[in-house]
C-alpha cells in the first residue's frame, strides 16, 4: 500500500508580540487559535507522485484582525525621536497535510 495524503487542516492564528519584554533572541509571544477547519474527504485524497489542487473555502471570523502601529517620528525642538511599537499582533494561516505512513 503506497501512502497518500489523508486530508487537510487549516488553522487560522493571531499572535501578540510584545517587542520589549522577554530577550531579543526571545522575545514574548501569546498565540491564539482562532479557526480550525478539517477538510476530509475524496477530493482531498492524493496518491504519492500525482500533483493535486484543492480550494480551500472558509469563513475568516470578524474578530481574526491583524493591528501593527508601526514605528513613530516624533520632532520636539528640531530633534527627531524614533519610538517602537509597543505591540504587534499577528495574523496567520498554516496548512497542515496530513500524510500517510509510508514503507
């Protein structure tokens, strides 16, 4: 038996960065899980070596935004100051392919 793909899910995310807290090789992250959708089925199914396209159609929820502030300019008496965001948030789709178990 060849292995073959068993399906699809897609997972929508949003992810809170918060730049100054936390290292700067690590910094603090709250992720959130919005939508999980599963797509099962025949038309989903693929055999090892065959190229396949799937629509994947899905409702993104109202509250799935991404905000980013960007970074601010400000001029006080002829001198500019840059300032960080102090938050991020963001959104992201992954795909997942579920694979069988091969020889």
């Amino acid at each position: 038996m060849d292995p073959q793909t068993s399906g699809l899910t897609l997972v929508l995310s949003r992810t809170l960065h918060l730049p100054g807290v936390g290292s700067s090789k690590n910094p603090f992250q709250l992720t959130d899980t919005i939508l999980t959708v599963p797509f099962r089925g025949s038309e989903y199914t693929i055999a090892p070596g065959v190229e396949g396209v799937a629509n994947l159609v899905f409702d993104v929820p109202r509250n799935a935004r991404g905000v980013k502030g960007g970074a601010r300019e400000q001029a006080e008496e002829g001198e500019r100051h840059h300032t960080e965001p102090l938050f991020e948030v963001k959104t992201s789709v992954l795909i997942k392919i579920g694979m069988g178990v091969g020889r």
